[in-house]
C-alpha cells in the first residue's frame, strides 16, 4: 500500500469509494486513513515523504 497515494489522493478531493475503487482498499480503511491524515494536519500544505508518512503512521500505531 502506498500511503503518499492515498494522501495524495485525498487532497485531491477524491472520495472514498474513488480512491477504494482505484487501490483497491476497503472504504473503511480509506475513512480510516481519511480521519488521520485530518487529525495529522496532511490534507494541505506541502507533502511529506514517503518516510515522513511511514514514520507519523508508526508512531500513531
């Protein structure tokens, strides 16, 4: 899974189920990682790094 797909995708507006549709992931998980990347301030500004993501991702875990 490619986590900077899925944040890119979300500040792109591109909704749940287009984003389940296109990676293949359940909706539910997408509402998941939706509800933190907000939580974590990633739906603007600049993008973080791949590990930048991992990292903020391992740490909520």
């Amino acid at each position: 899974m490619e986590i900077q797909e899925i944040v890119r995708r979300l500040r792109a507006g591109d909704s749940d189920r287009a984003i389940h549709q296109a990676l293949g992931m359940h909706r539910e998980t997408v509402k998941k990682y939706r509800v933190w990347a907000t939580e974590q301030g990633l739906l603007t500004g600049e993008l973080p790094s791949v590990a930048e993501l991992h990292q903020l991702l391992s740490s909520n875990a």
